[in-house]
C-alpha cells in the first residue's frame, strides 16, 4: 500500500512540476508567472519528497528531504516576493494590471529602504 501511496505522490509532484514549467512558458505577464514559479512548483516538490521519503524508508535519507523540503519553503516565497517588488519599483508594472497598489503608498510615504543609501 505504501508504494502506491509513494507512486501516487511522485506521479502527481511530477504533474504539479510540469504545470509550472508550462506556466513559467506561457503566462503573460510578471505576476502569472511568480504565482507559477512559486505555488504549484513548491507543492509539487513536496509531494515529490514525501513519495521519495515513503519509497525510501530510511530515516536519514527522510530527514535530509525535510531539510530540502523546509528550505524550499523557505526561500522559494520570500525571493518571488523580492523579484515582484524590484521590478514594481524597477517600473515594469502596469499600473492598470493591480487590482491593489499598497506599495506605490508606502513608497510615496517614504517607507522602507532609502533609494539613495548606496
């Protein structure tokens, strides 16, 4: 039972994984292709893990995928954050395209980072 619950997890990680690429190729714009880049890439590694962690049964090799798997979590959200607000900032944004512009406020108010510590 557990490889088919393994098999299941890799064949739909697999999927998750393609649907990002296919996203990352054909979304319009910037933000498409950040929200394809981050949430179905991210749970598809997941799944991929936990199927290679069911298939593998060793604590070790369990442990190491937790760490790749927390690492993932970790970075893969906070640089998309980072790359949608440099190009927000870069002007690469359309205005017209944001339902919400909460950045353009902060900036105005002269919140966050200086422009000119360099």
């Amino acid at each position: 039972m557990t490889d088919y619950i393994a098999g299941f997890c890799l064949i739909s990680g697999a999927v998750l994984a393609l649907c990002a690429a296919i996203g990352m190729a054909r979304l319009p714009d910037l933000f498409s292709r950040m929200h394809a880049a981050t949430k179905p890439q991210t749970l598809g590694l997941f799944l991929i893990m936990i199927g290679a962690a069911l298939r593998i049964h060793t604590a070790a090799a369990a442990g190491m995928l937790l760490v790749a798997a927390l690492l993932q979590l970790l970075t893969a959200p906070v640089s998309s954050h980072m790359v949608g607000r440099a190009a927000y900032r870069a002007g690469l944004v359309p205005a017209e395209r944001l339902a919400v512009d909460e950045l353009s406020i902060d900036l105005a108010c002269g919140e966050g980072p200086s422009q000119d510590d360099d």
